[in-house]
C-alpha cells in the first residue's frame, strides 16, 4: 500500500511538482498569484478537476486509442471543466461568483494533460486520483506560498479578502504585517510573478542540493572508516 | 490495408468518444440552465436592490425594463437595459449600466442607480480589470469608496466640482491611482446629465 502511494505522494508534492519541476500550468499560476486567497481559490478549482480529470482518464485507458490519446485527452479535460463550472454556477452560485473567473484558466493548465499522458492514461484509478490529488496538492502549496509572498510584498498584508472565500466571518482573518505600508507595485504586477517564482524554484534546488551533499557526507563518513 | 483499418477504427473512437463528451457537457447544460437562470436573476435584483431598497418599490423591477440604444453619455454603443422602480403608478428610480471608458487598464463597467428626483441611489462597479492593490479599491469588496455617491445629484456637489481633488474637485483619489477615480467620477456625472436630459422618457410605460 505504501510502496505504492508513497512515492506518487513524494512526487506530487516535492520531488516532481507540477509547479517547481515541471514548470506546467505557469499561464494560470503567474496570472492569479497576486494574493493568498486568489491562490488558494485557483488551487481548489485545480485540485478539483485534476482529480476528475485523472480518474475518467485512468477509468477509460484500455478504451482510449493510442493514436489519438491527446485529442481524447482535452476533450475529457475541456468536458470536466464545462461540467464543474456549470454545475458549480447552478448549485454552488455564491461560491461560482468568487471561484468562476478561475475555472476557464484551468484549461490552459497544461499540467492536467500532462498528468493525464504522463500517469493516469497508465495506471489504475486508485493511484491516479492520488497522483491527481498531490499534483493538484502541489500545485497548490506554491500557488499560496506565490500569492502570499506576493501579497506581502506588493501590498504589506496576508490573507486580505479572505472573506470572498470563506464568508463574512473571516473578514478578520486578514493580517497586515506592515503598517501605513506604501505598497510595492511590482511584486503585484507580472513581473514580480516572474520574479517571485524563479526564487522559489531556486530555493527548493538549494534545499535539494544541501540535502544531496548530506547525504554524500553522510556515505563519506560511513565509508572512510571501511578503507583505513 | 491495414493503415485504412487503423485510421478508420481510431476515426470512430474519436467520434464516439466526441459523442460522450458532447452529451454530458449538453446533458449538464439542461440540467442547470434553469438553476442557472434563477440564480442569474437573484444575484442582478440582489445588485439593484443594493442600491434601490426593495420596500421603496412595488412593481417587478426585472421585468419593467426598457431597451435603450446605445449611448455615447453611458459610454456605450450596445443595447442597454433600464430597470424602473414604481411605487403604484409613480416612478421610483432607474437602475442601469454605465461604462467609464478609461480606466487605467480599460473599461469599468458601473451600475448606477437614480431616485426620479435625480439624486443617486448609488453606484456599484460590476466588472472592471484595474490593478490590485491600487485601482481595485473601486470594489465595494475592498473599500468603502463607491459608496459616497448615494445621495449626491448634478447641483450636490455642483457640476464643476464633480472631479477628484487633484482636478480641483470633490473626490477622493487613491494613492498612487488617480487615473481609476477620475473615471468613474466623470462616467457617474455624465450619467446623471444622461438621465437629466432623459427622464420621462426613461420612464416610458412598457409597450403592452
């Protein structure tokens, strides 16, 4: 069980995020970064159909020519976010007022094609939602930690607006980290999407490097006592 | 020979699988379109009536409208709509959209309510792309500053003071954004000139 979803959930998150690695889905993510919620929101519109998209892909596999895989690919893709958007307006319609501008970027999210070619149309529907849930997980966590440094930066608060998500009562969930903050347009503005990714990119080599030279050390010390 | 086969065999995959998608998004679409419809009409009376009370009229104010043509006051050369509030027979307020054409990253679209007597009910920016941060304080969501125009008219504050206070006049501009204020505040003037000019018209009986 977990030699199975251990890995798929390491992936997911770390070692091969949609986001860091892959670098896919960058149209939606620079565009809707620019404040913690927004990035949240777009996160969850994302889990949501990457989920879907990755189980009805792995459900269908065996049905789904190998030739013309992509073309059923977006087709699938393109249906779930229809069903999601229209379904979220009918019956979720508070909800939809705040989450819809997300749902039509989902689909230039070319990481759920990509998670569709590259796992579900694969393996079985178990691991392929789970695969689907950590990228969408994944992609996620930098979406927030993007807005969040963003919002900071660019506007001296974190959280502002969290009411457009989770209703009036969080109207004071918002913390302004700065007082009489004069604002930092640039970190708003695309370029400092551009920006604030590429320095979290680079962050996560340097952990991934530090990490690679602990454990070298680690078989150094353990290895030299061997030789004398 | 082969090749046929294969192309002929992946062709009607593609097909069949073109065919499924397309009746669960049209199955979805039937499914809601009423849902769809009836939560559409709530959230525009929710919007009007955030601006024209709903015990200050008593007619069905979604279905009294009138078609305008375009209109170079409302900034617009589309078909608009105008709700009209009665109480009995007499007029109460119209509600309509008025486009400010230059915002700082193109147009804001405003809902603008008028008493009869010309003073506003008040102003709601429905759709707009200006920067966050700086311009989209516009938003009643962000901050409270659409909302000092309930109650004020053409003669309150007179016409020549309707500009931000970096034009010499009555409005508040935000820091670092004067170029957002300043278009709202003249796309509001110049709808009220428009319903000035147009009142009785605007309140035209529907054509039965």
């Amino acid at each position: 069980m977990n030699d199975v979803y251990g890995p798929i959930i390491r992936e997911g998150l770390w070692k091969n995020n949609p986001a860091l690695v892959q670098l896919l889905g960058l149209c939606p993510l620079l565009a809707v970064s620019n404040t913690t919620i927004n990035g949240l929101g777009l996160g969850v519109a994302t889990i949501l159909t990457l989920v879907a998209s990755n189980g009805l892909v792995s459900l269908l596999r065996k049905q789904i020519p190998e030739e013309a895989r992509l073309p059923v690919f977006v087709m699938i893709i393109a249906s779930i976010v229809t069903v999601i958007e229209l379904s979220m307006n009918a019956w979720f319609h508070e909800l939809y007022l705040i989450l819809g501008i997300f749902i039509p970027l989902i689909v230039t999210n070319c990481a759920i094609t990509g998670r569709a070619e590259a796992f579900a149309a694969r393996n079985p529907v178990g691991p392929s939602l789970v695969d689907g849930l950590m990228m969408g997980l994944g992609f996620t966590a930098v979406l927030v930690l993007l807005g969040a440094a963003r919002e900071l930066i660019g506007q001296g608060t974190i959280l502002s607006e969290a009411h457009l998500m989770f209703g009036e009562g969080a109207r004071n969930l918002t913390i302004v980290v700065f007082e009489d903050y004069r604002g930092f347009l640039m970190a708003l503005l695309p370029p400092g999407a551009f920006i604030g990714l590429g320095l979290i990119v680079a962050l996560k080599n340097v952990i991934d490097a530090r990490q690679k030279t602990k454990s070298a050390e680690i078989n150094v010390v353990e290895t030299v006592p061997a030789e004398a | 020979m082969n090749n046929y086969t294969t192309i002929i065999r992946v062709g009607l995959l593609l097909a069949a699988f073109a065919i499924g998608a397309t009746s669960i998004v049209s199955l979805t679409e039937a499914n809601t379109r009423d849902k769809i419809i009836e939560n559409e009409r709530q959230t525009l009376l929710a919007a009007i009536n955030a601006l024209v009370d709903d015990n200050d009229y008593d007619n069905d104010i979604l279905t009294d409208t009138l078609l305008i043509p375009g209109v170079r006051k409302l900034g617009t050369k589309e078909f608009t709509n105008v709700y009209r509030a009665r109480k009995g027979n007499t007029p109460v307020a119209a509600v309509f959209t008025s486009i400010a054409p230059n915002g700082y990253n193109g147009k804001i679209k405003l809902l603008v309510g008028v008493y009869y007597d010309g003073t506003l009910a008040g102003v709601r920016v429905i759709k707009h792309k200006e920067t966050p941060g700086l311009g989209d304080k516009i938003d009643v969501k962000k901050a409270d500053w659409i909302l000092q125009f309930k109650g004020l008219s053409l003669t309150s504050p007179t016409e020549s003071r309707w500009k931000v206070k970096k034009d010499g006049g009555d409005f508040d501009q935000f820091t670092g954004a004067t170029i957002t204020p300043r278009a709202i505040v003249t796309a509001v003037k110049k709808a009220l000139q428009y319903f000035d000019k147009n009142r009785d018209d605007l309140f035209k009986e529907a054509k039965k």
